[in-house]
C-alpha cells in the first residue's frame, strides 16, 4: 500500500497539479486504498462496487473527485486499467451531478411562511436581507455590504447597487 507521502510524490512528479489539487488527490486515494485494498491488484468490478456503496453515503461531487484522483493515480502509474474508469463506466450520470435550486414555488413557500414579526427589528432585517438575496442573486457577501445609498427606488427602474469588482446593479 502507497503511504500518504509516496502518493503525494507521485502527484508532484506529474508537475502540472497545484498544491492544494495533491493534497486532495492524496487523501482520496488514500481513503480509496482504505476501502479498496492495494491499489495495484485492484480490479475496476471492485471501483465500481466501491463507487455503488458511496453513492449511498457521499455526494456526487466528492464521488467525482475520488473517482479524478484514483483516474489521475492510475495514469501516472501507467496502469491500463485507466482506460475503463470513466463516470458513466461506474454508474454516475451527468443528471446525478445537477444542482438543484429551489423552485420559485418553494421560495415563495419560504418567504410566505417566514414572514417575521414587525415589532421585532432583527427578524425585520434578516428577512429583507433574505428577500434582498432571493430577489436578485447576490451573493451573502454582497447583501451583507449593502448601505442604505445602494437602493435605488427614486427612478424609474428601481435597482441596487452592489459593492462587487464589476459594480453590477441589479
């Protein structure tokens, strides 16, 4: 079994990974070589049942990275087995990897139901700021800058002006 040191030395040797990318790369396949066994008798029916068993317990995303590592371990080995690892080799479909956003229906569910109590000034704010955020995409950061200068409700069509590096309004 590779220790952590000795596939972070395979990775750097590639020379094309940042660090923080072998860092991750290192300790996917380490936690694959904890579930696998040794990575080079390793048949590609055990990744697949491997894969099967994480769906039920990891997301997509760190399934995706897990299953980049052990791809990228493998090339760098030179080890033939890279040719059959691919995402939908292992059952993991483009579908499966959309994010899902709630729905203008559930928003307004949201909104609808969390509507706070005017006396309370606090609940006022989070909820405007949230509406604020719904409304126009902006990121928590944004919302969290804005003064009282940035709406804009004097023209004809109302906007905010966000502190971002671009100066959007929306």
């Amino acid at each position: 079994m590779e220790t952590n040191e000795g596939l972070i030395g395979l990775f750097t040797r590639a020379e094309k990974y940042s660090p923080r990318t072998i860092r991750a790369y290192a300790q996917q396949i380490k936690y694959l070589q904890e579930l696998l066994g040794d990575l080079h008798k390793t048949t590609f029916k055990n990744i697949k049942n491997t894969v099967i068993n994480l769906k039920i317990e990891k997301s997509i995303r760190t399934i995706k990275l897990a299953v980049s590592a052990l791809k990228t371990f493998y090339e760098l080995t030179q080890d033939p087995i890279v040719t059959e690892i691919h995402l939908a080799n292992l059952g993991i479909y483009v579908d499966e990897m959309i994010r899902h956003y709630i729905s203008p229906e559930r928003l307004e569910d949201i909104i609808i139901k969390n509507r706070p109590d005017y006396q309370n000034c606090l609940e006022v704010r989070n909820y405007t700021a949230f509406l604020t955020l719904a409304d126009t995409g902006a990121k928590l950061g944004e919302i969290c800058k804005l003064k009282f200068n940035d709406y804009n409700i004097d023209s004809e069509k109302h906007f905010i002006r966000l502190s971002t590096q671009q100066k959007n309004q929306r």
